[in-house]
C-alpha cells in the first residue's frame, strides 16, 4: 500500500503522523511510504532521516495524490480539503462532532474517516489515552502559569507557600485526562477535587490517591458549590465520537473567583464549559466575565517530540493492519478498525457521532 504523511498545518502544530522508524518498519513489510518535506522536522525528525528509513521525500500535493492511505495527527484544514479523493482513507484524529463542515467534506467526497478518538479496543481508547495522558498532565501547569496577576490570573501561586494555602483545583471528569491532572495537581501541593458521574471511577480515584484527592459525583449542586471555591477549573469530560456535555454555563461564571482560570482540555469536542471555543498555541487564552480560558485544541503539540513518540507508539500497529489487509477488508472485518471508523461511503456509521450532528447512520 502507497502510505502519505503530510506535514501538519494546523496553527502551531508540530507532530507528526509517523516516525523514521515506522518507516523503516512498514518499508520492510512491502509498503511505500510518502513523506512530505519537512513533516518531522517539528519533532526533530529530519528528512534526511526519513529518506535513510526508506521513504519518499515529496510535496504535499503529491502525498495527496499518491497515497491510498494518509495518516495524519489533526483533522485536515480547510485548505487540504481540496486535496482529498475517494479513493482516500484518513487516519487522524478527527473530533467531527463540533466540525460539521469537515464532516460534510468526508461524505461528500465519500472519505474513509478512520479517527484515533474512537478507536476502541478492550473497552478502552488505546489511540487517544496517550495524548489524553499529557494534556492531562500540561493542564494543571498552563492553569497555574494562567493564574498570574500579569497574564490575567488571580495572581495565586497554585503551590501555595508557608503559612499560605494553595490553588484549589476542580477537575471534570475521572478518565486519562482527569486522572493525570489529578497526579500532577495534587502531587505540586494544589487542594484537588475530582468530580465525575461514575462512581466506579471516582471509587478508583480514591484508591490511586489514597485520599489525597477529593472525590464528588457530578450534580448541578456539586458543581455549583465547588465552583464558588475553584481557582482552576479543568475540562476532562469525554464522550467517544460525541460532543461533549456542557456542565458549566455562562450563568455559572458569575459566582466563580475574579481572575480564575479554566483549561477546557474537552475543547476538541465542543468543549465542557459553555463559553468555551478552540484557541490555539499563538494566541491561547481569552478571558469572559474576568475568567480566564485556556481552550488550545491541540494541547500536545506544545511538547512535539514527546508526543509524536507517544502516539505513534500506540499508532503504528493500526497503520500496519490498515496497510496489510487494505483499506477495505480492515474497515468490514476488523472490529477494532470498525470502532475507530466515522464516514465510509458517503455516510456517517459511528452512532454518537450521528446523534451529535443530527444525520443518520449508514
């Protein structure tokens, strides 16, 4: 199979969809492999690398228009849309429930959309849990470099000092991202509060911290009260292939602390809070009614070389079974790969993604 990785061209992104050694691995294996000029080189993998693992150094335009299969790490932008054929399978994160016009661009143009978000396998979100695990990990560290008094912030330092008590913390939701937000916040000295519907999770929490971290159920009453105490706020709901649920509302705001700030990690689909919307790294933080937000869609890039190895690790794999079996065999009888699928043949087949953007499924 003719496999073509684009340089990434979303604002201050630096990823990217493959490394050198997974070329040298799906080269041995009978593959080809097209690697745009310049795709590595944010994560420190150069072309020269590429060219010695045994790919192909070419433009974007003909990544696009060789390849069968095109493994990304961000949604296409509206620019590459054009690039897109039929014939194509799109392996990416995706996040299609707040992107309708992405979404309608796939069916048109009939794209296989094969997303890492909703690749299940054991019950579990092996393609998104390494990226969810350092965006966890980054939240409580952008929150507190937020909360000083010249970006914005309350001007608390989240640690506390002697004599003085320390940020208090609320996280919104118990998964990968809620659970590595919790180990770092608590383990920097922050008053940490986890709240999430299942108490399964939360029961988990407990024993992980062994009491070091508070544990709620998500109620609207839960979250109001904790909301009047919170100076950090961080989004960690997930729905796979959904948007998420607003738990915070612009009304909600009005009772939080002056210079507070929220992380909606949640972002990339819809987000948690409802006066979220996408930053980006060059322009991260906008603040609504003296509450500042951090809502950057794309939080891992900030930490390329850590994050392209992270993912592709748990990446590859998947490439590999895409590649051996082709595109169509892997998508109707691979029921991991039939998991992660979202458009095929001009119509929507993940079922929350339909419920979120109202079509109906294949």
């Amino acid at each position: 199979m003719i496999i073509g990785v684009p340089r990434e061209i979303k604002i201050e992104e630096f990823r990217v969809g493959i490394t050198p050694f997974g070329v040298q691995d799906l080269v041995q294996e009978g593959h080809r492999v097209l690697i745009e000029t310049n795709a590595g080189a944010g994560s420190g993998f150069s072309d020269d690398n590429y060219r010695k693992a045994g790919s192909e150094i070419v433009d974007k335009k003909q990544v696009f228009s060789q390849s069968e299969l095109i493994v990304k790490v961000k949604e296409p932008m509206p620019q590459e849309y054009e690039l897109l054929r039929e014939e194509h399978a799109l392996f990416t994160y995706l996040h299609l429930a707040p992107n309708r016009e992405l979404t309608e661009v796939l069916l048109k143009k009939k794209i296989t959309g094969i997303g890492y978000e909703t690749l299940t396998k054991d019950g579990t979100l092996p393609l998104l849990a390494p990226m969810s695990e350092i965006a966890g990990r980054m939240a409580p560290l952008m929150a507190a470099h937020y909360l000083q008094k010249f970006k914005g912030g309350s001007g608390i330092l989240a640690t506390g000092a002697s004599g003085v008590k320390p940020a208090k913390v609320m996280i919104l939701g118990a998964g990968v991202v809620g659970t590595n937000a919790a180990r770092v916040a608590s383990n920097l000295g922050m008053e940490t509060v986890v709240m999430n519907k299942d108490t399964e999770r939360l029961q988990k929490i407990d024993e992980m911290f062994m009491g070091r971290v508070e544990t709620l159920p998500v109620t609207i009453q839960t979250i109001a009260e904790e909301l009047r105490d919170a100076d950090i706020i961080i989004g960690a709901v997930l729905i796979p292939g959904a948007r998420t649920p607003i738990l915070i509302t612009r009304q909600m705001l009005g009772t939080m602390k002056t210079g507070s700030v929220i992380v909606d990690v949640a972002v990339d689909q819809g987000g948690c809070i409802e006066t979220s919307r996408p930053t980006t790294h060059d322009d991260p933080v906008y603040a609504v009614d003296g509450i500042i937000h951090y809502c950057v869609a794309n939080m891992p890039g900030a930490y390329p070389r850590t994050s392209t190895l992270a993912l592709t690790n748990a990446t590859l794999p998947y490439v590999k079974i895409i590649a051996t079996e082709g595109i169509m065999k892997a998508v109707q009888t691979d029921p991991i790969i039939q998991s992660a699928l979202n458009t095929y043949q001009g119509k929507i087949v993940n079922k929350a993604l339909a419920e979120s953007l109202r079509f109906t499924t294949g």
